[in-house]
C-alpha cells in the first residue's frame, strides 16, 4: 500500500513518524514531533539500516514489505542500540529468522542485553566493507554519539552516509522526507535542540566523528532523526561543528528565576543596558516559563550567558538549579558569563552561582549584583552598567 519513498535509485526511505510522544526520553518536549528514520538498500542483497520504537512496529513491517515484495532480507545494520532505534529487531528478526546483523562488538553487547539475540551475527570493525552487488558499505566507528556504539554506515557507491543520531533533528517529516521537498528553517532550529540536549555532551567525540568523515565525499546524510540532508548537507555539519566546539555565536542568554518580578526587573535592566550599547541579540527566559531543553540549545548557540536567581530555603531557586546541574553535565566550554541574585533575609544565591562559574571555568565579566528585597535606584544603574559592559566584551 505504501508508496516507495526514493532516496537514491536503490536506496528507500521507511521510517515513521511519532505525533504521539509528549516527552523524547521522557524528558524533552516534542512540540512538532519525532522521526524515527530507517532506511532500505535494494542490491543483489537487500539490506536494512536501522529501525524504528517498538510501538511503530506494525506500520513499520508493512513499509518495508512494500518495498521489498517477496525478497528476502539479507542484513540489518545497527548504528545505534537505543531503543527509538532498535525497539523493532525483535520484529525483524522473527519475520526473518536468517537476517544477518551487522555491528560492531560493543553493538552485539547491548543486542544481547536489550533482546537476547545473541546469534546470527556479522561483526564490523572501524572501516571494513560489506559488498553487496553494486552498492558497497564501508563502516565508521564513531563512539558516544550518542552511546558507546554507535557507528555511522557509508554507501560508497551514492557517496550517502547513514549517521545514526547525528545530524538528527526533532520534528516529523509532514509530507516530504528530503530536505530538498521541506522548508527547514524550524528543522534546523531542532537540529540545535536535539544536538545540545543529546549530544551536547559529547562534543570532543563528535569533533573525532568528524575528523574521521573529513576525507570522504558525502552528498546525502541520512540520519535517524529528521530530514534527509543533501540541499544542506555543508549547513547541517556546520551547525554540528559549531555546537560540539562550543564556538558561541554573538548574542546574549539571560535566565532568571523570580518568585515575585523582583529578580526579573534586574534581568529586564541588564537586558536595556545591552541594548543602549547596540547589542541585538538578546533572549530573556523565565526558567520557570520555558523548558530547559530549548534554553539550552540557545545556550549552546549564543557567546554570553547571564544567570539570576533568588535565594530560596538558602539555596539556588529550584529551577536555577536544575538548569546549573544540566549545563555541568554538559561541560558547556568558552562562555562569557555574568550573574546576579536576591534575597530577603540571607543570600546564599551568589556564592552558589560563584561557585558554579568556578567550577565551569566561564568567563566571568563582572563582579556580581545583588539585591536585598527590591531592586533600588543603585542597582538599577549597576545592572544597567553590566549589560553595558557585556555588549562590549
Ligand atoms: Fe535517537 Fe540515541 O537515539
């Protein structure tokens, strides 16, 4: 029933799309959705290149029978265990007992674990090739993006490469799957959510990825997640080399906390004295407001990060805090940094965010601010003084 979905002459697109998931990890708002991309490569063998989440399974058979007729599948190639990927093996396997499936020795480790399927296996190490007709495959080992295993698969032939979670964006594919048929503008906006709340940690690994990739030509990426990159394949790598060096871009993140607005009017002043000083740029969030999944992709995207917070039972403001413990996960590198509290009786706020800045080795640009009850004439001016100086440094 399903029409075939061409991504080169040979190779097919079957993935699904998830309008169902609040929470990707039940973590992260999917507010547009979720793709879970597979991809299908018809030669003298046939061979498919992941799966898809476990309860996308029967639609996900019965696209690739729609392609594939009555041949038989020869292999599937795992780039990556976690479940949104691997969640339909079981399925596969039961419906051909005799697939061959390809990893690497850390892949049949976890395929072990996840599924007790621990036999029928065709081990890869980094660069070996798998011939099958006129296509050829050849098999980069690319760890921590985003687990241990995973490994990218390159079809030498289409000069196409099947990166796993990389080069992934939130977002279903409505209608077309290439980037070439999509307008990308809020897929490539994902691509930076999905990259900072993914892999965001593992940037040096994805600078090795990238090293390794740097020699072949690759004219189409076909990642897990998202559009089909070929119009914006040198975008695409781009924004990921961007991200995982942790270059920021110019422009200024302030995040506050704020109880009862007090907290806020300093944010709101900092943000007028970088506008006086011709800054542009500039995003205020209420943590308590916006899910720290987008800011921390603007976190990733931007140079210079302000943090206020109100003392609360002698503590960070909860929702500061959390982000604080996030952004240390992600040992987030070269950041300009500036921050400013409150309290009513003790302020604990500020020697929490010294220590932070401390132990994240930012840039801090100015001493602190901080307020005792209200925001006076004083510290109006003193946080004036700070976006000033922010927009110049
Ligand atoms: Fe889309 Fe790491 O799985």
């Amino acid at each position: 029933m399903y029409k075939a979905r061409h991504i080169t002459d040979d190779i097919y697109y079957i993935g699904v799309n998830d309008r169902q998931k609040v929470l990707f990890e039940n973590l992260i708002p999917l507010p547009h959705g979720v793709s879970y991309n597979s991809y299908l490569i018809m030669d003298e063998k046939t061979v498919l290149v992941d799966t898809v989440e476990v309860s996308f399974a029967e639609v996900f058979l019965d696209k690739l029978l729609s392609v594939l007729g009555d041949r038989h599948l020869d292999y599937l190639v795992i780039n990556h265990m976690e479940p949104d990927h691997s969640g339909a093996i079981r399925a596969i396997r039961r419906m051909f007992p005799d697939i061959k499936i390809v990893g690497n020795a850390r892949t049949f480790k976890m395929l072990d674990g996840f599924y007790g399927i621990n036999d029928g296996l065709h081990e890869v190490k980094d660069g070996d090739k798998l011939v099958l007709g006129k296509h050829t495959l050849q098999f980069f080992l690319t760890p921590m993006i985003h687990w241990p295993e995973t490994m990218m698969t390159y079809d030498i032939n289409d000069k196409l490469l099947f990166t796993g979670d990389a080069f992934g964006a939130f977002g279903t594919l409505d209608g077309g799957v290439l980037d070439t048929d999509i307008e990308t503008g809020n897929h490539l906006e994902e691509s930076r959510r999905y990259f900072s709340n993914i892999a965001g940690k593992y940037g040096s690994a994805v600078q090795n990825a990238l090293n390794k990739l740097k020699d072949i030509e690759i004219k189409t990426i076909c990642p897990t997640h998202g559009p089909v990159w070929r119009e914006k394949v040198n975008k695409i790598i781009e924004i990921t080399d961007k991200l995982s060096r942790y270059e920021g871009e110019r422009g200024v993140v302030i995040i506050y906390g704020s109880m009862y607005g007090n907290t806020e009017q300093m944010a709101e002043a900092i943000a007028y004295g970088l506008s006086e000083e011709g800054e542009k740029n500039i995003t205020i969030y209420n943590v308590s407001k916006t899910d720290v999944s987008f800011i921390l992709s603007d976190i990733f995207r931007y140079d210079r990060i302000v943090i206020g917070s109100p003392t609360y039972s002698n503590e960070l403001f909860p929702e500061i805090a959390s982000l604080l413990a996030k952004l240390e996960t992600r040992d987030i590198k070269n950041r300009k940094f500036a921050y400013f509290g409150s309290s009513t009786w003790s302020n604990a706020s500020i020697k929490l965010l010294a220590a932070f800045a401390e132990r994240v080795k930012w840039d801090v640009v100015s001493l602190p601010i901080e307020i005792k009850q209200s925001l006076k004439e004083d510290k109006y001016e003193d946080c004036i003084a700070l976006g000033r100086l922010l927009a110049k440094s």
